[in-house]
C-alpha cells in the first residue's frame, strides 16, 4: 500500500471512529442560566468534538463546571467528571423511608372508683330532737352503705355529715347535728367499718332540703320538716 493510500485510509477510519462516537453520545442538555462554561447550540446542548469531548469556552473552570446544571446533576458530570469529581457527581441518594409512627400509646384507664353518696332522709329520717337510729334508717345503711363498700379495694375518706331541722338555736341543732353523724359512725364500726376512716362533722340547720310553712301548726310542720333531719355518708376510694 502507498503512503497517499495509507494516509487515506487512516482518515477514513477516524472519521468513521468519531461518526461513531458521536452517534452514541447522549446529548447534554444544560441550564442555560448564568454563564455556561461549554459551547452549547441553540437547543442548549453541549457542542462535542468529533472524539466526544466537550467544547469548553474560554472561562471554563472546574467550579463552573461543576455548578452548572445538566439536569439533576452538575454538566461537569457528564463532560469533565475525573476533573469535577466523583463525589459530585454522585446521585442524590434518595431520601430514608421514614419509619412508621409509633402507635399512639393505648390511652390507660383511669383507675375504678368506688365513690358513693348515701343520704338517710324519706322514712330513714330521726325523729324530732332525737340522734337515736331509727330500724329503717340501720336497714338503709346496711343496704346501701355497707353492701356498697364490699366493692371497694379501700377506703379513703368516709365522711358523715348530720343536718337538723329549722326549730331551735343554731347552737343547740349544730349539738344535735354532731350527735346523729355520731350515731351512724358507731353503727358503722360496730359492722366493721375503720374508725379512722371516718370523719364526722356537723352542719346544724344550715342546709336544709324541705321549707315549710311557720303557718302550719307545731305537729304538722315538725312532720313537714322531717326530711332535713336526716345524715349524708360520703365515701371516696379505688374499686376492687
């Protein structure tokens, strides 16, 4: 083969070579935004020579190459990687699934309670001027204060409070008041009850749940008073 044959095929061959290269090159399309450091056309593709490589322009520098955009990544990345540097052109790792909530914590039960109130009044009522228990009123507590505190795991206040009628000084009914409240604090603790988880207290005529007519002769308005003669058993503590 002669020299001129020789030069023509070489030619041919590397136009072949660079056609070729071409044809297999991914256009690099850029953020034409500030001053892009490569030749781009009119599509804002980046110009390749005939070897695949980039054009750069006169003001390339690897941190413009690495800050403008080609897509997600920087256009450095797909021209001049080994200058802009593997770590930069490494894809955003996609962001960790975020772990499942925790479950809302079961809300917690608020503790049962064994709380109660008990009012000995209707036919559970004293008599006038009296703090004797009468039988209705001892059945009474039996079924609805003693029954009730078999439920009870303790017992952390028993208050018993004793009311008077109307008829009388203040000072003379807040006695008697003091005395029916201790009337059913003995019945209670002679079935068992602690003493000292009871409390008594008086509240003499000052809280009275029947009004009367002073009209009415002393016989029927001590009858029509009777229901304020009566004691109120309050008992506060946790459920079995």
């Amino acid at each position: 083969m002669t020299a001129a044959k020789f030069r023509l095929a070489s030619a041919a061959m590397l136009m072949l070579a660079s056609l070729s290269a071409t044809a297999q090159s991914k256009d690099v399309v850029v953020d034409p935004k500030g001053e892009v450091p490569y030749v781009i056309d009119q599509r804002n593709v980046v110009a390749r020579s005939g070897f695949d490589l980039c054009w750069r322009t006169g003001y390339w520098t690897p941190n413009a190459a690495a800050a403008v955009k080609a897509g997600e990544l920087p256009v450095g990345c797909q021209c001049d990687k080994d200058v802009v540097g593997a770590e930069v052109c490494a894809p955003a790792a996609a962001p960790a699934a975020k772990a499942p909530a925790a479950a809302a914590a079961a809300p917690v039960a608020a503790p049962a309670k064994c709380d109660f109130s008990v009012n000995l009044a209707a036919d559970s009522t004293f008599a006038f001027n009296k703090a004797t228990l009468t039988p209705a009123a001892r059945a009474t507590l039996d079924k609805t204060v003693l029954a009730r505190l078999g439920s009870c795991a303790k017992v952390d206040s028993l208050i018993i409070t004793g009311h008077t009628d109307r008829l009388g000084s203040q000072a003379y009914n807040q006695k008697l008041s003091e005395k029916r409240a201790d009337a059913v604090k003995a019945y209670l603790a002679g079935k068992g009850v602690k003493a000292d988880v009871v409390d008594t207290m008086g509240a003499g005529k000052t809280q009275p749940i029947k009004r009367c007519d002073d009209k009415l002769g002393r016989k029927p308005l001590i009858e029509c008073l009777a229901p304020n003669r009566r004691v109120t058993v309050d008992v506060k503590g946790p459920a079995k």
